[in-house]
C-alpha cells in the first residue's frame, strides 16, 4: 500500500509539472504569440501530462477509491500550482489561497476518513 500511494502521488506530481506549463506558461511565454500557437504548444506538452496521469490512476485505483485519487491529484495540482507560481511567475500566496488551501486539506482528511460502523 505505500509502496502504490507513492508511486501514485509520485507519477501525479510530475504529471501536474506537465499540468501547469501546458495550462498556465504560454501566458509569460507565448504572450505575442495567437492563442492557436498557445494552444498546440499546450497540447504538446499536455501529452506529457497524460503519460504519466493514467498510469498514476490505474496504479492508484483499487489502493484508492475513485474520490479519494481525485482529492489526492487536487491536493497536488494546487501544490504544484503554488510552487509555480511563486519561481515562475514571481506571484506568492496571498493569506485567502493558504486559507482555501487549508480547507481543502480538510476536504483530504473527509475523502480518507472511515466513520465507526
């Protein structure tokens, strides 16, 4: 079981890395460039993102539930978000995102807790 839970968050988290460039870079990048420039530059880096996405999901499914995997790639995508944002683009967190971020910590303790039967 952890040997599946890292292996699963480990192939989610580069596939975010992926994630993120393919959705966020091309506005600091490919900022003069046409949106269909953007977009097919997007979409070849997003293919990266998705060689790694299933494999994460089909390893983690059964280890996870389904909720839980997709609490798991939110929690990870908005991680990855924020490190992003911070070297990339210069942007820190302001106190609301740490706030909205701790409340989807506790969306993750909710996904994973098991109530007494």
């Amino acid at each position: 079981m952890v040997r599946t839970a890292l292996v699963t968050v480990g192939l989610l988290t580069c596939s975010n890395v992926f994630m993120t460039f393919a959705w966020y870079a091309h506005l600091r990048n490919l900022r003069g460039r046409a949106w269909y420039v953007a977009a097919i530059v997007s979409w070849s880096i997003a293919l990266f993102e998705y060689l790694l996405q299933v494999p994460a999901n089909r390893v983690g499914y059964g280890a996870f539930d389904l909720g839980q995997l997709k609490i798991i790639q939110e929690v990870i995508t908005l991680s990855v978000f924020v490190v992003f944002a911070f070297f990339y683009f210069k942007t820190p967190p302001a106190w609301n995102h740490i706030v909205a971020f701790i409340c989807i910590l506790a969306a993750v303790a909710f996904a994973f807790w098991k109530p007494a039967e």
